[in-house]
C-alpha cells in the first residue's frame, strides 16, 4: 500500500506533463505541421487536412488514456479501484484504443493500397499490431478488475 501511494503522485506529474504535450500537439505542432508539408510538397497539399484531422484525433485518444488513468489512479488512493466506478474508466481506455485502432486500420489500408514503398506501410502495420496487443490487453486486464471487483464485493459481504 505504501509503494502504490508512492507511484501515484509522480504519475500524477507525468500525467500532467503529458498532457500538456499533448494539448501543444493539438493545438500548434500538428497543424503547423501539415500546413509547412503542403507549402513543401504541393503535390500532396490534398492530404493537408485529412492528416490533421487524423492526428488530432489521434492525440484526443490518448488524451482520453490520460484522463481515464488519473480517475483511475483517485479510486486507488482512496481505496476504491475494486468498485464498479472503474470499470467504466477501463471501458473509456478500451473504447479509445478501439477508436484509434479503426483509424489507424483506415490510414493503413489506404496508404497501403497507394505506396511506392513498403517501408511506410510495414510501419503502420507494426503500429496496427501493436495498438491491437494494447488493447486486447486492456480487455484481459478488465476482465481481471471485473473477477478482483466481484472477489472484494463477496468478501465484504462475508466479513
């Protein structure tokens, strides 16, 4: 109990610092940086917005990812994380990473269907596999927390 109370507050800062990158990325980096790809490269100005908008939802998933553990990190310091109110925080995880996946799926197939290159697809489909290991591991990890929950609701109903 003493190390989880220890971890929580510097992942709390972590989470902070993320998500303040994030927000950066969001707001100023990706824009800014499609816009600066389209003036290069006039040929694939099309892609401009269509890229933003991948990437800024992209980083609004992981945005949810960091919300969902800072909830998830306050039902552990108060002793709560085996309660049904987390199960809904895991659910926003996985759905996020569902989310992100069905994108990135997308973005594959078509990058995939128009490359010269294998280099680029082969990359995606690396992070395809990845994202997926990530969140078939959410779910494992769910279904763990629903067995946990229902262990301590049937000992505190003994006790």
């Amino acid at each position: 109990m003493f190390n989880e109370h220890r971890a929580v507050a510097p992942l709390r800062v972590f989470l902070v610092v993320l998500f303040g990158i994030l927000v950066m990325l969001q707001t100023f980096s990706l824009p800014g940086q499609f816009a600066h790809m389209a003036e290069e490269s006039p040929e694939q100005a099309y892609l401009r917005w269509p890229m933003t908008a991948v990437a800024v939802f992209w980083v609004l998933c992981v945005q949810v990812v960091v919300v969902s553990t800072w909830k998830l990190l306050t039902l552990v310091k108060r002793d709560r994380i085996f309660s049904d109110a987390s199960l809904a925080w895991v659910d926003a995880i996985v759905w996020a990473i569902v989310a992100a996946w069905v994108v990135l799926l997308g973005v594959f197939l078509y990058v995939g269907f128009n490359a010269t290159d294998p280099g680029l697809p082969l990359l995606l489909f690396l992070l395809l596999v990845g994202v997926a290991v990530l969140g078939l591991l959410m779910v494992v990890m769910r279904a763990l927390l629903r067995q946990a929950t229902t262990l301590r609701t049937d000992m505190e109903a003994v006790i």
